[in-house]
C-alpha cells in the first residue's frame, strides 16, 4: 500500500504548519459492505517536540557599510498556535565581510 505525504497548511498563513503521512483506500461501495467502520479515537496526550535549526553559511549579503558588512542570524519561532510565547534566537556576528559570505556553525533548538 503506497504511503502519500501532504502539507498541511493554513488558510491565513504562507508557510506549511506540518507534514501528514497516510495511505488512501478507495473502495467500490459494494466492497465497503464487507469492512466495518472503526471509531476513529482522539489522542488527548499532550506531545513535546523541539525544532532544530543548523546555521553553516550566508551568501551575496549586501554591503551596505560601503566594502564591507557585519552579518548575524535571527530566528524567531512564531509559536501563536501553542501556548508558549514567540522565541527568538540570535547568531554571534561576523564582522567585516569584505564578499558577503558568513560563515557560521550554529545551532538553535526550540521546544514546542
């Protein structure tokens, strides 16, 4: 039985809140006769996860201070849809830039 993945998305927001996976079983009706229905149960525990962001590089960053550009990374976790506050995370800075790269080995955990 193929596994089918889908997005899931909401209707007030661009980025993907998520990832389904499920099959599909299509059935003629007559077949559907033979299958009992199973009530579907809803899970009611409370599930923790975190998210891992891994920061290595930038590229073609502006020069904004004429030859040069300090670069740093901010992530903010828009957590409107639980019931903790939004989190933000920040790199520490690459001073200097002379090509618009960053190099970075950074990462940033949120918890859900």
């Amino acid at each position: 039985m193929p596994i089918e993945f889908r997005e899931l998305k909401h209707p007030d927001k661009e980025q993907t809140q998520g990832i389904i996976e499920m099959w599909v079983e299509i059935l003629t009706i007559e077949e559907s006769r033979y299958i009992p229905m199973a009530k579907l149960n809803q899970n009611t525990n409370k599930e923790d996860f975190e998210v891992r962001l891994i920061l290595w590089e930038t590229r073609e960053v502006p020069l904004v201070d004429g030859d040069s550009v300090d670069i740093y990374l901010k992530a903010i976790f828009f957590a409107d849809s639980w019931d903790s506050e939004n989190e933000t995370k920040q790199t520490d800075v690459h001073y200097k830039s002379t090509d618009g790269r960053g190099r970075f080995n950074y990462r940033m955990k949120f918890l859900l």
